[in-house]
C-alpha cells in the first residue's frame, strides 16, 4: 500500500545530498501568510445594499451555480476553502463587502460595518487585508482619484482615508498588520489630448488620503498598476511608471508598490522586475494571478512564470519581504474549486522555491559557469518535489494529491446547489 511518508522519506533523502533540508523548507513555508480574495467567491459582487453593475475595466465570465447570496454565505464558504490550504492565512476584502443594515455609500464607510468579517477573523486567529473599492459605482464613470471633476474626486478621496482607518480596525482586532491596496481603473479608450493632468490629480489624491491618516497603524499601503482594462485600452493614468515613481518618490515604509502578475504587457515578467525593485524597495505587495494573453484573472497555476517568481524572491532573500495575495475569478466553474486550486498552487510554488539548491548554484555562480547553473537548473525540475509537498499537505491536515477534490463535490451537492 501507498505510504506518503514513506515516499516522503525517499524524496528527503534525495534532497539532502543537494544539501537542502525539506523540513526547514515546510516551517519556512508555512510561515508566509497568503491573502486569499475573497472575490472569487460572489463574481466581485459584494454586499452593498445598493448594488451597481461591474466596472472599471474588470469582467466576470460565466454563472456556474451556488453563488453565495449573503456575507455568511461567502464565509462558509471560505471555512470550506482554508481546511485545504496549508500554512498561515488571511483573508482580504474590498470595500464592497461591508455589512451595513441601510445603505451606506463609499466615503462614510466606518469600522462598524465590518465588524463581523473582523469577529469571524479573530476566532479563527487570522489577518484581514483591505481593498478600497474604486470601480462599480456611479460616480466611477469619468475617473475617480484622478477625476477632474472636484465633487467626485473628493468622494473618493473620502473613501480611500475611510479604507485606512477600517485597515487600523482590522490590524486591532487581529494584532496581525493589514495590507491595504489601493488601485484605480481610471482612464481612457482612446488617448487623451492631456495626459500629464489626471495623473498630477492622482498623485494629489494619495498625497491627501496618507496626509489626512498620518495616524493611522499597523497599515501597509500598497500602489498598484495596470497596463489597460477593457473600455481603457489606450491610457491608464496609474501606470506601471506613475506608481513606481510615486512609491520610490514618497520614501515611506508604509508605502509600497503592488505588482499584479497580470498587469504587465504580455511580453513582460514580474520574475524579471523583482531584481530592479528591491534594488530601491524593502517591500513588495505580490498579486498572484494567471493572465492569458491579457489581464484575465485567471486561476492561478503551477507554472513556470510563478515558480519562477518565487525562486527570484528565495534567491534575493526576499520572500519574507513580500506580502503575499491572490487575484483571480472565475465564475464558469466551481467557485470553492478555484480557489482551492489557484491557493494550493501559490502554496505549492512558494516550497518549490525553497526546496531549490540555491547553495550549490550560488557557488557554481561564483566561479562564472554560467553553463553549470543551467544545467543543475534543468537537471532539478525532474527533483521528487510532489512527495515533499504531498506530506506537507497531510502533515497539515489539507489532504495530499486529488483527495480533497470530492469533498469539494460532495460540498457542492450538499451546500452551493440548493442556494
């Protein structure tokens, strides 16, 4: 009869003559905290009480059954999803998912309307993180921190200093720092006559919104970019280039730049940035998703580009540098499903970057034998990895290989089909 451990015991031994100790490698990976979004469970719906359709260059595919209706709803859900997820865990929300009993619009959201996400966090002693939600709305059309329009933009700078203050309600409640990430989708399909204007406004806005919260605690504020979203193929004011200018600009531990795996032209690689990043950063605030051919948020795979990520930041010493998170939704299959896969293989990279013999490369490196490295490289991808991580994962109690799979199933039979 198959023994995981016992093939587990095989593949340690295989990887200690390479000099790498896979039970050092399972702590270190358990101890970095993956954000899960809960997005991927309700499509970016949320649960205002007065709902606006989704916008700001973001699109949900399909409308596969057992869609959570309520915030209880979307958490059993999550419960589901953590029981198969090894390792430290948080949970992270945007703006949407309040829970107040009348309508209560953006920018006079309060502590108070979160306070169950937050209870719920505190008995099962995880972090929460924290998204402002500037899309979906109506006074979202022409441009939101960026607007030129005085009135809206206000509003939302009024929204993001709410989302810092509800970040220190969070980092008090849990004792567990939280990440809030702000992204705008402002821009335009066709380019502007003036460029330079919405983006002097956008940096106004960030200045306001720290400025206005310089009290603020325990927050971790995150800029991030994007190349172009569907009605913005042709300008985005916080670009790649606005966002790290303003990051390396405004020179404050609390405030960091988010590099979306998804937000890049289609020829660029977040792995190949990271090296140029922390060469002025601390930190970073990494969104794992799966573009396919474009920012299509996709479930997060076990491939190359990122395995490759996470070997970059193993090798620069990095990933307890790096906020974990990740952003993908898919409604066209399993919602529970696709979140466990795309969580799992976060999870799973993360340890293949650490199970790497990246002592034995770093001093074939120094003797400028490029040709060595390759080969090891090449070499290792064949290394046992799926017996260590097997036995990482029961040792947690997750369920190794495709176990886990049917109680997803029999979940949807029981609870998501007879919503």
């Amino acid at each position: 009869m198959y023994s995981t451990e016992k093939a587990y015991k095989q593949a340690k031994e295989y990887y200690k003559r390479f000099g790498i100790d896979t039970e050092k490698a399972m702590k270190l990976c358990d101890k970095v905290p993956i954000s899960i979004h809960c997005w991927q469970g309700d499509d970016v719906g949320g649960f205002e009480k007065s709902a606006s359709d989704l916008t700001g260059g973001l699109q949900v595919t399909g409308n596969y059954p057992g869609k959570p209706r309520t915030a209880d709803e979307l958490r059993s859900d999550l419960d589901v999803v953590m029981k198969y997820l090894p390792g430290v865990k948080k949970i992270n929300l945007h703006a949407i998912y309040q829970e107040a009993e009348e309508f209560v619009d953006r920018d006079a959201i309060k502590p108070e309307h979160f306070k169950k996400w937050a209870d719920w966090a505190v008995d099962r002693n995880i972090g929460l993180d924290f998204n402002p939600t500037y899309f979906s709305h109506p006074l979202s059309e022409n441009g939101t921190l960026s607007a030129a329009n005085d009135e809206v933009r206000e509003f939302w700078i009024r929204h993001g200093i709410a989302c810092r203050r509800i970040g220190q309600y969070f980092y008090e409640r849990t004792g567990k720092p939280c990440v809030v990430n702000h992204w705008t989708s402002d821009g335009s399909k066709e380019i502007p006559h003036d460029t330079l204007s919405p983006r002097l406004r956008l940096k106004d806005s960030y200045d306001r919104i720290f400025a206005e919260t310089a009290d603020v605690k325990g927050v971790i504020d995150g800029i991030e970019s994007k190349l172009f979203g569907i009605g913005l193929e042709s300008y985005t004011a916080g670009s790649f280039e606005f966002c790290l200018s303003y990051v390396i600009n405004k020179r404050k531990n609390h405030i960091i730049l988010t590099m979306d795996t998804g937000h890049y032209h289609p020829t660029e690689v977040v792995s190949a940035k990271l090296g140029a990043i922390f060469a002025f950063q601390k930190s970073i605030l990494l969104h794992v998703s799966r573009p396919v051919r474009w920012d299509s948020d996709h479930v997060v795979s076990f491939d190359d580009e990122t395995r490759a990520i996470f070997e970059e930041l193993v090798k620069l010493g990095k990933l307890n540098n790096t906020y974990v998170a990740t952003d993908y939704f898919d409604a066209s299959i399993n919602r529970v499903m696709a979140w466990v896969v795309g969580l799992r293989n976060t999870r799973k990279a993360i340890l293949a970057a650490l199970l790497q013999p990246n002592e034995m490369l770093s001093k074939v490196a120094t003797r400028n034998d490029n040709t060595g490295v390759l080969a090891i490289r090449e070499e290792f991808k064949s290394a046992p990895f799926g017996l260590v991580w097997d036995y990482y994962c029961e040792k947690a109690g997750a369920k190794s290989g495709i176990e886990w799979i049917n109680d997803i199933k029999q979940y949807e039979q029981d609870v998501l089909l007879k919503r």
